[in-house]
C-alpha cells in the first residue's frame, strides 16, 4: 500500500532536519519548508533517494565544490538557490 502523501511528507521533513551535519541540517530544513508541498510525487522520489546519500557528498554538491549527479542536478540547485527564511 502506498504511503499516503500528508504521511511522506512528514516524514521527509523529519529526515530533511535530522541530517547528522548541522550545515545540512539548516540547508535541507529550509528547502523542505520551503518547497516539499509543492513538489510532484516524481520529485519527491527523487528528494527521497537524495535524502539516502551521504552528508559529505550533499553538502559538496550544495555549495558547488563537486557537480552533483545528473538525477540530482536540478534538485541541488534548487536547494542551493532557496532562500533563508529565518
């Protein structure tokens, strides 16, 4: 059965704020905030599978020092661009 929706995105809001890196912590708490409800399911997939990766590997990405795999691509800089709202 699928997870209903309200359910993954609480739950992706959750592992968006319990990263293990503080930096993390901040960048992806601000984009799930900021966008999750409005992603299609497709993308959550996708914020999903990034969630899986590795902080180090994340926050390289994020700050621009390593190009991010193409499935991610547009997903990182979208979280790289999204504004802080607090």
């Amino acid at each position: 059965m699928p997870e209903p929706r309200d359910t993954r995105l609480r739950r992706l809001t959750m592992r968006s704020m319990r990263r293990g890196i503080r930096e993390m912590d901040i960048l992806m708490s601000r984009y799930a905030a900021a966008r999750l409800d409005g992603l299609s399911d497709a993308d959550l997939d996708i914020y999903d599978a990034l969630l899986e990766e590795n902080d180090q590997d994340l926050y390289q990405w994020v700050s621009g020092q390593v190009p991010a795999p193409e499935q991610y691509r547009a997903m990182i800089g979208d979280i790289a661009a999204t504004p802080d709202t607090a």
